[in-house]
C-alpha cells in the first residue's frame, strides 16, 4: 500500500470528521493505517479538538431543544435531537462506572443513558418513564464510547413508545423498549386531574 502523504491524509481526516464527527482517535488510527498519536498531531495541527470536547460542542448546542429535562438531567451527551422522532446521545464510560475487578460497565449506567435519551426526545414540557423492556447484549468495558440512538415508535393514549439501541464498535450492547407517559396521567392512562399548561 502507498504511504499517503500528511497533507493528504489530514485533508482525508478533515472530510472524515465532517460526516462522522464523533469517531475516536483510535477508530481513526485504524482507518488511516497511522498511530494515534499521528491523529493526536493531525489533530493539533489543524485545530480539530479531542471528542470529548466535540461532543460537549455539540451537546450544548443541543440542550435548549430538550423540553422534558433540565440539561444536569440528561445522562450522556445528546448530540442530535428531532423531538418526537429520534435522538442520539453519546457516553464514555470511565473506571468510576465499572466494576473494579473486571472493568465492566455496571448496567443501571446503560439503562440510565437510554431512558434519559427516551424520555428527553419526548415533546412534553414534562414526561416519566412508566414501562421499560430491556436487553443486555454484552458487556462493555470502561473508556468505551456508547452511542444511544432513540426512535419514536408510537403515541397511544398520551403514552409515547420508544425503541433506544445502544451500541459500541457499531456492535449492540443494550436494547431498551420504553413507554414514557406525558405529565398529566397517572400510571393506569387516566388523567391525574393537574392542569397540563
């Protein structure tokens, strides 16, 4: 394979970055056949800042947009957002969210990224989580990135249906179908009698 040159790549890093925006330094190291700490200095030298810093860009612009949460509410980072139709939030795991021994994400983490990504693409100024059918798929590790995507399935009765999948390496982790009812309902359908201004 021919070495591509640095202006090349770093002009390939910076299309990269434009259609996917929140790939790793390490899942690019793997695409440009470089080490990481060559992206790192492609990186610097072209004032692209570290995903971290990406996502917090981001997700801050995303924030005024959710209407069911205040934003120290929302667990993860909501990188997209069209209410009442998707969403998609992104979380590192640190050591602090795993089990010491394995390293492994404890799973209320992963269940907590998804019901607060279901319950933030629903368009109410206020929306609990009455029902959730969750699967674990496999286990993750800390220092992964999990990626959340939401999708409204459907509305009954003031009741919102919504599939999350969550996923590491494009591999799926968690699966979560939820029922978020709107403020103003108790858990049987009925209404709680609260004025719903």
């Amino acid at each position: 394979m021919a070495k591509v040159s640095r202006r090349a790549r770093q002009e390939r890093l910076v299309e990269t970055l434009e259609r996917e925006p929140f790939l790793t330094d390490e899942q690019l190291a793997s695409r440009f056949d470089v080490s990481v700490q060559t992206i790192r200095l492609d990186r610097l030298a072209l004032g692209i800042k570290e995903l971290r810093e990406r996502i917090k860009g981001v997700a801050e612009s995303r924030y005024p947009h959710v209407r069911s949460l205040a934003p120290n509410e929302v667990f993860g980072d909501i990188v997209e957002l069209d209410l009442g139709v998707h969403g998609l939030s992104i979380w590192r795991a640190d050591e602090e969210h795993a089990f010491s021994r394995s390293q492994i994400v404890r799973g209320h983490y992963l269940f907590a990224q998804a019901n607060s990504l279901a319950v933030a693409i629903v368009d109410a100024d206020q929306a609990l989580t009455a029902r959730a059918v969750v699967k674990f798929m496999r286990s993750v590790q800390a220092g992964s990135y999990m990626i959340a995507h939401a999708h409204v399935k459907g509305e009954r009765h003031g009741y919102i249906r919504v599939n999350v999948r969550t996923t590491v390496d494009q591999k799926d982790v968690f699966i979560a179908d939820f029922l978020i009812m709107r403020k103003g309902l108790d858990m049987t359908g009925g209404s709680t009698g609260e004025n719903r201004d």
